[in-house]
C-alpha cells in the first residue's frame, strides 16, 4: 500500500479534503462501498464477510466483528482484508478495488493481536476522519453530499456507534495512542 499514515496521529484531522485523499490512497466519496473478506492461501479461494460491501456509515458497524473473527477464528492460511470499492472507469470495465487493511495469517493468538494492533491506528484514521469530512463543525448537518437516502441523523447515529466500538476496541486490544500516553516528571 503506497499511502502512509505513519507521521499522522490517528486524531489528527486532515486539514483538507485533499490531505485526507493523499493520506488514504483514495478519494473518499459516498458512493464508496467497504468490503470485508478473507483469503484462504491453499485453496486460493476468497470469501466475502458480512454478507458484502456496505456504505461508509454501516462498514463501520462492522470493524469491530472483523477485528473480533480475524482474533478468534484466524489460522495460518487465511489472510484477512478490509477494502474500499472503486469506480469501474478502466478499459475492461472492471472494479478496482484497494486494500487498506490486511491482517497477515498465524495459528498463534498472539501474533494476531499485534497484527491488529498493528492496523488499529489506520483503521480508526479512516473511519473516524471520513466521518468527520461530512459534518459540518456546528455538528448538525451535512458539509458535502453523502447518499440521498441516507439522513443526517442516521449517518451522526452512525458514527457515534463506531465511536463506542473505537473506544471497545482499543481497549480490548489494549491499544495506545501516543497522544493518549502521559509523560511522567522523573525529578
């Protein structure tokens, strides 16, 4: 993956909807779909989680099952992915699709829980700061077109979820910000 993330603080908006796309990879828009999925590296075989692709606001309802499957159910054979749908606008008329997160394969519980802390900052970048990119600062209405279906208190409710299951996971994975660490006078 080209995008890097490395230098930016999971809290840290973006000034810019531009900032926001080069971070990414992408340009987010609400026409978006985010996939879940795993890939069994012996039967080459891959299969789509949660019944499909979903829109921003009802992916991040399940950010917290993908981490809690690829904990408790991973092995060494299956790699799991969390990517975004984008436009069919090439030749071929395909779907390019981009993975933004992959949690590598192990039989050992321990490995999979530095896999996912190891996602856990990007993760939390993507969804939280996508949100934000469509609320206007007096947190009542949209800042851009979304999806027409989709109300405004609908997409806040949303979030809001996410928000707990963020909190949820970061705990669970014991999971540390460095702007969440405390330093400590040693005078």
């Amino acid at each position: 993956m080209s995008s890097d993330i490395s230098s930016i603080s999971s809290e840290e908006p973006p000034n810019s909807s531009r900032q926001l796309e080069e971070s990414l990879g992408y340009r987010p828009t609400g026409t978006r779909n985010y996939l879940f999925s795993k890939y069994h590296r012996a039967t080459r075989y891959r299969s789509i989680l949660f019944k499909g692709a979903y829109p921003l606001h009802e992916a991040s309802k399940y950010v917290k099952q993908f981490y809690d499957e690829y904990y408790t159910l991973g092995n060494d054979q299956e790699v799991y992915y969390m990517s975004v749908i984008l436009d069919t606008r090439n030749v071929r008329g395909e779907t390019e699709v981009i993975n933004l997160i992959k949690l590598e394969p192990s039989h050992k519980i321990s490995e999979r829980h530095n896999n996912i802390r190891g996602t856990i900052k990007r993760m939390m970048y993507i969804f939280t700061n996508i949100y934000d990119s469509y609320i206007k600062k007096n947190q009542k209405e949209y800042s851009k077109d979304y999806r027409t279906d989709v109300t405004f208190k609908k997409f806040k409710d949303s979030k809001n979820q996410f928000l707990e299951d963020k909190k949820w996971i970061k705990d669970e994975f014991k999971f540390r910000d460095s702007d969440d660490e405390q330093v400590v006078n040693t005078c």
